[in-house]
C-alpha cells in the first residue's frame, strides 16, 4: 500500500456517500460501491468501509458545516437493504500494514469526532437511523451520532463482535464510547462485546445501546418526524447561503509540498518535514461580509484548510520523514488583523466555522504521532493562533538577538486571547494550561502579555519556549536535535510523545487516543491477530483463529 | 524463565534490601546482590533490578506498615558508593518472555503506588536520598516517593535514558509521574526523556525533577534532619508496637492451590482458575484488643494476605488459565460480625491498616489481566468487602430460587457500608460509581438496601449481579459462557478489559496501568525494542538497535 493517499475530494467524485438536503435536515445515505476501494485485493460488500470511504465522509461532514450552514440536523443512514454498515473491511484490514492501520483507525477517529462535535460546536446534530446489521466500525458510526435509533426486526441488530470474531478492538472509539458516552453498565457491556450477532430491540434500548426502537413499520416516518422535532428544537441560526470550498492549490514534488500559503520541505537524508507557514500579504478584510465573499480564498480558512491537508498528508505518505519542524514568516501586524476578525465576530456562523476549524486541525498535530519542533526564526509570525502551534509541539527553538547577516525582524511571539480558551486540546483545558499545570497561576498572568512582542529573552522568562539560542549557538545545537531526535526509535518516540503531551485531566477524546488506541495498536501487533493463523487473515475462511492461549 | 516465582518472603531471605529501625524513622537501604538474580544469564549490577529485588521491596513495604507502625518516615537510600539505582536489569528484559516483562512491570507498579499511598492511607512518608546515578526504573522508585531529595555533585543525576538508550519506555510511571504529579513542563519533560546521562544539580530542581538539591558535604546531615522533621509534623498516630505477619500456610500442587481461608482449583483443560473464599468459622474478636491478639490469624487480615497471593501466584505462574472464577461459602452473619469490627473502628491503626491492605488487593483484582467473573452460588456469602468483588469482575452469575438436591441457604448479596467509599478503584471512585455511571442516584438509593439480603431477582432488579439462572438454566448457561471465553484470543480480551473497567474518571494511577501501560505493551512488541538487532538485544554492545525509522 504504497501509493499516495490524496485527502481532497469533493462531492463530484463520491462514490460511496449520497447526500439529499431537504432544508434544515440532511440525508447522509452510506452506499459503499464494492469496487471503489481504495486498493486492490478487497471489494468493500456491506457497506464495509476502507480509508477511501472515510476521505469522502470527512468531506462531507466539512463541506455540512460550510458549505450547507443552513443544516441543523443530519441523518445518517443505509443506502442498502439488509445492513447499516459492517464496519471497517476486514480483508483490507488483513492486508494493510501496521502503520496503514494505525493511521486509519486515527483519522477515522477524526472523523467520528468531528461529527460528534458538530452539535455542539455548530448546532449540526446528527441522528443514526439503524435498520439492518450494524456492527463493528458500523455501530461506531452509529456511537458518534447523538442520537440512535433502532428498528425492531429480526435482522437490524448492533454489535461489536471484534474481539470475538477478529481478535482485535473495536477500532474507533468503540469501548470508550459504549462505558463513557453511554454510560451502559460495564458488565452488560462486556458481554455485548462479546457477542458476534449483536443486540437487539428492547435489550439494545434497555442497555442504553441505542436510544429508540422503532417498529419497522413506523420507522421511517418517526426519524422523519425526530428529525424535524431537532431541527425545530436547534437554536441553530438560520443562515441562508454557505461558501464553496474550492479545491486547493497544491503542487508535489519530491522534495516538496507546495502551497499558496504553506511550503513543505521534505529532507528524506534528515528524515525531516519543514512546514513553513507564510503570514498574510494584506490586512484583513474589514468585515465577516468582506471575509465572506472571499470565501475560501480567505486567508485564516484558506491557512487552515492547507494545514489540515498537509498533516494529513505527511501523516500517511511520508512515514520516514519523522520530525515536523514548524516553521513561520511574516508580518504578525498583519496576521494580527485576520485574527481578530474572528475572535470579534466569533458569533458569526463563518468566523465561529473557522475558528472550531482551526480548533479540530491544531488537535490533529496534539494526536500526530511525529516528533514535532517549531523554530522561531526571525521574521516569523508566530502569534495567537499560530503561536498555538508552539505549545502543540514537543519543543521550541527561538533565535536571540541579532544574527550575523540576517536583517529580518527580530523573533518576537506575541499571545492573544485566542490562547486563553477558544482552542482547547482534547483533554478540555488549552495548550497554555496543560504546559503550566504546575502553576495555573502564571497561565493567568500571562494574560497581562496579551500583545506584547515577547522577544527570546522574555519569552522563555515566561516559559513560552524551550530552548533560546543565539547567533553562536543556533546552528550546531538545532543540528544536533535534528540528529539526535530522529535516530530515536520511531515506537519509543511514539509511547513517550503520546504520554508527555497529555498531562491533566482526561476525556472521552484522549481516552480514545491515548488508551484505547494504545491497546489496539498493541493487539494489531500480536500474532493472534495478524500472525498467518491469526484471525484477521483467516476471516472468512470459516475456520477460526489459532491462538497462543498465553495471557499477558 | 518457567520456575515457580513465589510472592513471600520475610527478612530472613532478603538479599538486595536492608532496613535500619531509629524509631519514627526507617532507613531503606538497597544494596542489590550482583549474584541474586532470579533467574540464570545476568548479574544485577549498579543496583538494579529484577522481579526479586522487587518482592522484597513489597514484602518491606507491607510489612513496614504491619509490623513497624511507629515509622512516620522512611528513606529509601542506597548501599552503594556511585549509584542510587540503575533501574531494571537490562539483560533481564532483553531475555525476558513479553509476559514476564509485562507481569514484571505490573508488579513492580503495584509495588511503586503502595508506597507513595502510605503517606495519606497510613501517615508513612517516604523520602527518596538519592546519591549517584539515578536512573530508569531508578528514577520511578524516586518519583513514587513523595519527597526527593538529590545530593550535588559531578556524578549525581536523575534520569529516564529509557528512550535514547532501549527503545522502550520508562515501564513503571515514569512519564505520567514526571507530567501529573511533579508537573514537569511538558517540552522540558521531552528534554529529560531524550538525554542519556540525565539531569543533575539545580536544574533537576528548577525543572520540579527533585524537591531539593544539597551539597554533598550537608547530604547525610540534611536526610537526617529532614526524615525528623517531617517525623515530627506527622500526624499519624504514636503505635509502639506493630504485628508480626508469619508464613502463609499454603500447599501448591498440579491442580489446586490450598491456603486456610481460601482454595483455588486450577482446571488446564478448562484453562479456569476457580477461588472459592471461605467465611469466617468464629464471630469477630470482641475488639481491636482482641484482634490485635490474634494478630496475623485474625479471619480479616488472613483472608486478605491469602487472597493476594492467589492473585500474584496465578497471574505469573498460570498464564493460560485464562478466567478466574471467584465463589464463596460461609455464613454471611458471622462474616459480617468481622467486617463490622474493622469498619466502626477504622481509625484504629490496625484497622485502618487492615482496610487499606484490602483496598490495595481489590485494585489488584481490577488491573489483573485475566477474565473474571464470579459465581454466586447458594451459601455463599457475598456481603460487604466481598461484595465488592461481584463489582470487580467482568460479569457474576447468581443462582435464583432452589436447586434440585441443594439445600445450602440461599443465594444472597449483602450491601453494607463498605460499599459506599472506604475501597475506591484506581480511579478514585467506587466499583458501584463505576458500575452506575449513568445513574449516580442509583448509587445513593442503593444505601437504602444496606444490610438486605437480597436473593437473584432482587439483586438482579437493584443491577447488582449480570445474570441470574435457576435450576434447569444454571449449568448450560454457565458452561457456555466459560467455554466461550476461554475460546477468545487472550490479546483482544485484555485490552478489552482494560477499556471496560474502568470508565468515569482518569486519575495518575489509571493512566499509568491504563494508558502507559498500553503504550509499553506495544512497544514491547516492536521490533526496534525486542528484536535480534533490537536496542533491548544490543545493549551493552556498543552497537545502537538498527531501527526500522517508518513512524507509526
């Protein structure tokens, strides 16, 4: 599975999701096309998913928010007759690589949670309507939708049959979401993970599987009728017109990523990425009608948008390139203003759509699992939202004083109020409060620096960087991390930046990153699973696995 | 490594561990033998250590809490001129089977939360006197006391190399320790786990690595004053004589483990280990005069030292006894006579003491990695701290109403107070809390039953068992569900289990047998760590691990 993986779509290529707006409500119809996998070897039966199918979901939950502002409730749903969904497709699972299925299961767990979010940070609800099987991956759709309701027949049934028929986990969110979302009884839960055929009609309501169960008879006409009843219920404001988002103007080379606004360097010898993001040429437009009709050209979403794209595609094209270092240039005056268009008119559904944007991408960096540097250079722009980027990363270089031959201004940060709670890492408290959980304190004094041009010195008497270097210094010690850090096991770096980027408290989302994960990457490694007796590989061949019967 | 490793001991045995008695104050002075290691192929230089030294470190810290009551302090502090603790043996894991590292890092955790707990369950502090090389598993032993004290000079250092140096991760809290409970700045956090040799002198202190940092010449003068101070601000109160804790009477053969309160029948075809926990024959001691008496004998306190050894024997020495079935016999009035004694008079040191030693052994159940369930058959007597493990296991099954030919007093479950807070889980809430998530105010209505016996359909109604079975269904039933689980791959059930225990809140303890744990587990798997070519093999070589540097 070597081929690049692109991460743009758009609606004029779908082959496995439709989509019908009827105002308010949306119809999200999943009706996989067998023969659109995303590599060969495997059709996709069932409304079985692969990474393909998941890209083009993910548009469509993006495009939902700008696109269609006007939803206020989407209904997810089967396009087939007998099943919902049958979850990730297991003989691509059997044949994927480790890696490729560690970052599917992170990006699909992206996606999970962006639509999960949706509700409360866009008045976006989305309703599950389960008729058919609906198991695995399926029902881990079905777990992210706030609401799901159930039809009451012989063969509409959800389940989490992994571990029993597979010998894996549930890969996206499953197990946390059925203790912590759903709060079902743990012992109940365990045998409903445990169960291959599921659980059904009143048990599924009962256990807190589900939230309605409908006669088959009444059950379209009730999700109909729940859909509305949200839709009336959202306060949601109604806004009449979304923007397009257009496709992105991106080149690839062998060395390099380009975009308008962003310059990837790739240095396959260092085992390097170079993300240099490029400040603002102009002011900010004077209002959000200004910053509306720019749409996607925009400079705040248009940055956002070939952010998100490059995380992804680093993430899974470029998995020997293990340090991303953050790069930034430009005038932060000017940035400055793009911000606080925003921040001043965060009630406006365009402003508010590209600040929880910019909330879900910086999240995308917390869970990547690359050592990730930043260099503040001079000339660099690395203020408010962008100055979130250095407390997302493991470390920060800074450039002290003036540096011989280089008359860039000099390397200033400067916080805004953008760093004081409008992005908040999984964990719910902001990069600033996780950074200074010793001293929650000092994070509320850093709020009397809010603008100032906190050049080396000061910043790192404020703890806002790492590691300050001056002429002298910069250039051999910024090597010698480079070297060092990317000779490091790529698993070793993987456990230690997975558990040091994460302190205090815990929630649903790092759970789902941080431990469950953890376990299944662990499973997804043992023989019982993807050995060549293992269950993955003789799924389907009505033989069961062999397993090692020794507990660890 | 398939010899029997046996969890007593007593300090007639000790060969890595010297304790020095001055009254409130205990020296701990480890001093590994080079030529004790458990097992054949490695020496334990530089103080380091294997899962011996490490049962005697438990064995101490028990007994320290029984036997030695008037210690208020202990330093923990080294036999050794240059180093403190070079952490585990490195030749030891590089043998190691994956389950005996795994099990080896459980324990060794278990060890590590029992003595920094001591403080608040017990008013024991520990101080850690470090001198020399402190690092890896050296450094978690530091970070598990509460007070770390380093001494300031060229060779003294605190470290977690684990990373750089082995390619796999602190494997005993070593990170989350560093990010939640000295709340190590998290790029800083990054720094220390990257470099070699460590971090020493002020900026161990400045980073919050260290409490204090002392010229040598005031070392040994310093501890001593500082062990004394805290000493005297201890609020625990003055005990002059403690209990002995003899021997265990206990017979292993092929198919049973037998102890006085508690037998384990050991089924290898089956591949169950069930554990049938006996009541007390006697009412309770009239008081704590009288328990104190009976000392080591007391129903209480015995049944508890018996049922952790039952745990640690079969998890290291019976991996493919994959489900743990626990049952009980006895009189629930006369057990509850025992329970009653301790709980109305807790703030009796030895009750007190009593309690907490049950607290910790019902979080060993929690974290165990087999299947467990429990079986509530007539005459038992699953009442108070024993009802707690009905909430423990995976799943319970209850006999309701009579069985053919059996006239043993009806199944019953009692609640009592020690139900409702007195054994919180790792995650700091009760099994009930846990168990009703969703439903806090059951929680609060359940207070109402305490003291009930309630039969299978009560006890069913209340949530408080999984499954009730009469007479014609009791058997099948049951064989099934144990033929199904043992059928399931070992791998995908424990990370099942460990995903389905424990859901509410995370606290440092989840996350390190949760999350950390996870993360080592997987990385304990990885090639870069354990294969031929991998750091764990080559160290000592001279030669770095040849890594594959694809980032997962």
């Amino acid at each position: 599975m070597s081929k690049m993986i692109d991460f743009q779509t758009n609606p004029s290529k779908y082959r496995h999701w439709k989509v019908e707006y009827e105002g308010p409500v949306a119809n999200l119809i999943m009706d996989v096309d067998e023969n659109g996998g995303l590599f060969e070897g495997y059709e996709l039966k069932l409304n079985s998913y692969d990474l393909g199918v998941d890209i083009e979901l993910s548009d469509i939950v993006q495009r939902m928010r700008f696109e269609h502002p006007e939803v206020k409730v989407v209904v997810m749903k089967s396009g087939k007759d007998k099943v919902f969904c049958a979850g990730a497709n297991i003989r691509m699972l059997g044949g994927a690589a480790h890696s490729h299925k560690v970052n599917f299961c992170k990006f699909t767990n992206e996606t999970r949670n962006a639509f999960e979010a949706a509700a409360e940070d866009s008045g976006q609800n989305y309703i599950a309507a389960v008729r058919g099987a609906c198991a695995g991956g399926g029902y881990e759709l079905a777990l992210a939708c706030n609401h799901i309701m159930l039809t009451d027949d012989s063969t509409s049934a959800v389940g989490l049959p992994e571990v029993p028929l597979l010998a894996v986990l549930p890969g996206t969110g499953g197990l946390t979401r059925v203790t912590d979302k759903r709060k079902v009884r743990r012992d109940r839960a365990d045998i409903f993970c445990s169960i291959e055929e599921g659980v059904k009609g009143k048990r599924a309501q009962e256990w807190g599987l589900v939230d309605e169960v409908i006669p088959n008879s009444k059950f379209d006409d009730t999700v109909v009728e729940r859909a509305r009843e949200m839709a009336a219920k959202s306060s949601k404001p109604d806004v009449a017109k979304g923007i397009t988002l257009g496709p992105l103007n991106r080149e690839i080379t062998d060395n390099a990523v380009t975009y308008d606004l962003i310059e990837v360097e790739l240095d396959r010898e260092a085992r390097t990425a170079t993300i240099t993001i490029k400040g603002p040429s102009e002011e900010a437009p004077a209002d959000m009608a200004a910053f509306e009709a720019q749409g996607d050209q925009a400079y705040m979403l248009k940055l956002v948008r070939e952010l998100e794209d490059t995380i992804l595609h680093l993430r899974t094209n470029e998995n020997e390139l293990g340090l991303w270092i953050f790069k930034s240039q430009g005038d932060p005056e000017t940035l400055l203003t793009h911000e606080k268009l925003l921040m001043d008119n965060a009630e406006h559904w365009l402003a508010n759509e590209t600040l929880q944007y910019w909330k879900r991408t910086l999240k995308r960096i917390d869970v990547t699992s690359r050592s990730l540097a930043a260099f503040v250079e001079h000339g660099s722009c690395f203020v408010g939202i962008l100055a979130e980027i250095l407390f997302a990363v493991d470390r920060s270089y800074m450039m002290e004083d003036e540096f011989d031959g280089d008359n860039r201004p000099m390397a200033a940060i400067r916080l805004t109020d953008a760093n004081f709670g409008r992005f908040p890492m999984g964990n719910d408290i902001t990069r600033l409060q996780t950074r200074f959980l010793a001293d929650p304190e000092h994070v509320e004094s850093l709020k009397s620096q809010i603008g100032n041009a906190l050049e080396a010195e000061e910043a790192d008497a404020q703890g806002l960087v790492t590691v300050i270097l001056d002429d002298i210094d910069w250039e051999d010690e910024v090597r010698i991390f480079v070297e060092e850090r990317v000779a490091f096991s790529p698993d070793a770096l993987t456990g230690m930046e997975a558990n040091l980027r994460f302190a205090g408290p815990e929630t649903m989302e790092t759970r789902i990153f941080g431990r469950l994960t953890a376990w299944q990457n662990w499973i997804f490694n043992r023989p019982n699973a993807v050995g060549k007796d293992g269950a993955l590989q003789r799924y389907g061949t009505g033989v069961r696995g062999d397993y090692n019967m020794e507990r660890v």
